[in-house]
C-alpha cells in the first residue's frame, strides 16, 4: 500500500513561489493501476518524482509499504529506489551507446545477481514484452514501441514493486501507445505491480482502474470506473 498524507511541493523563493503539490493526500493499494491526468504543468511530474525519491516534499509524508520514504536518508533512499520503485519515461532514456540487453541489464548489475543469472532474468523480460530477438541490436535500431518495451523491461529488471510512468505513451503513435498500456495493464493485474500513470490524455487515463485528475497541484477529480 502506498499513502500520501498533506503532501506539498513549492518550488522558486519565498517572494515567487511555485507550488507543484498542494496538500495532496492519497491511498494506492498493492497491485492498482492508477492514472494521474491533467494538463502539462499540473504537478504529474512532480508528484512521480516525489514518489520515487528523486525530489524531496516541502511538507508532508510519503509511504511505500509501511517504509517512510521522506524519512529515509541519501543512502537508504537509493535502495529504495533501486530495489522498490520502475521509472518509465516518454523519451524512453535508452543508453545509445548500448545495446538493447546491456541496457535492460544496466540497472540490475548494481545488485548482487550473478551476471549469468541477470543476463537470464534480461532476456526473459525482453521475451515477455516480445523483442527477445533484438536483444543484440543498438537502441535507435528499433522503432519508439520497441524502445519503449526495452524501457520497461529496464524498469522490472530489479523486480520492483512500484513503476511509475510519466507521459509513456506520449512519444508513440496511438496504437503503439496502446499497446504498451495494455502491457502495463497486465503487469498490474497479472504480476501485482502498482503501477502509476502520468498522462495528459484522458484515453490513456481510462485504460487504468482508476483515475485522478491533477489540476493547479491538487487531487481534484476522482473517477471511478463502474465494476470496480
Ligand atoms: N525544478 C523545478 N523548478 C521550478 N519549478 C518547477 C520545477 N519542476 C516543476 N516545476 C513547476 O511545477 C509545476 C508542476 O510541474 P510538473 O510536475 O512538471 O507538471 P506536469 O508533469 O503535470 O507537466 C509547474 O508549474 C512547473 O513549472
Ligand atoms: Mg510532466
């Protein structure tokens, strides 16, 4: 489970203050596909990049499975984010100068797998996400869904429990887009990961099993689906 309580970000000085979040509060449970919609400049970003420890809140608590992720230290945050948390981003952030396995592998060699057994659990994840037969081939060989597929392999080498995708689909034509939200979708009912979706299409937010609309920082709208 994941909680947000009273959650704030303000960026800028205190004469210009930006605020990204205001008092954002938040419950996710295991295994939910969450989206966060809302028109650029809403506070998506901010609110993933919070989440993942990239950034820290101006006020406010965040918790993944029962750790206090505000109340970790530089060295207890970077376990964090390597053993608990998947980043997938809309430009995808492929190493060019790697190939499509060395990159799925990247994350996963700061852990203490053996390199045979990484390489293994590597190419399996590219077979699941159907380019196991490009795993030798350099990153702008493949077409943006490709890409976008060695991404998320990279983002599950380390079998985290929570991916985070901003804008994934936001590079990628409408029906490669929807292919890889279908497999986001079954990695959240198939493989229990929670899964939160930053989006500024409402099409891409509704594939998910419920909706929150950012607006001006705040949690404003909260759609939820019929059936669930
Ligand atoms: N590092 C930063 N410094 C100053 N302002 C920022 C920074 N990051 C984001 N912002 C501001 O915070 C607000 C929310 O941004 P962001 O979270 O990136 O929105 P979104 O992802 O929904 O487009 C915007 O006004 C943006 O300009
Ligand atoms: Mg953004």
């Amino acid at each position: 489970m994941i909680r947000l309580e009273n959650l704030s970000k303000i960026y800028g000085s205190r004469e210009n203050p930006i605020v990204a979040l205001h008092d954002v509060n938040l419950t996710i449970q295991t295994g939910e596909f969450i989206a966060l919609y809302g028109r650029s400049g809403s506070g998506k970003s901010t609110l993933l990049n919070l989440l993942s420890g990239i950034d820290r809140p101006t006020s406010g608590k965040i918790f993944v499975h029962a750790a206090e992720v505000t109340a970790m230290d530089e060295n207890r945050l970077t376990l964090y984010r390597r053993d608990t948390i998947g980043f997938v981003f809309q430009f995808f952030n492929l190493l060019p100068t790697l190939t499509v396995l060395e990159n799925v592998l990247l994350p996963g060699q700061l852990n203490k797998h053996s390199a045979s057994k990484l390489r293994e659990r590597g190419l399996h994840l590219l077979a699941q996400l159907g380019i196991a037969d490009r795993h030798q081939a350099w990153p702008d060989q493949l077409s943006g869904g490709q890409q976008q597929r060695v991404a998320i392999a990279r983002a599950l080498i380390n079998d985290p429990q929570l991916l985070l995708a901003d804008e994934p689909t936001g590079n990628l034509d409408s029906e490669t887009g929807l292919h890889i939200l279908e497999i986001l979708k079954s990695l959240s009912a198939n493989h229990d990961k929670t899964i939160l979706l930053a989006t500024h299409s409402l099409d891409a937010a509704q594939f998910t099993d419920r909706v929150f609309q950012v607006k001006d920082g705040a949690l404003v709208a909260q759609t939820n689906k019929a059936g669930k």
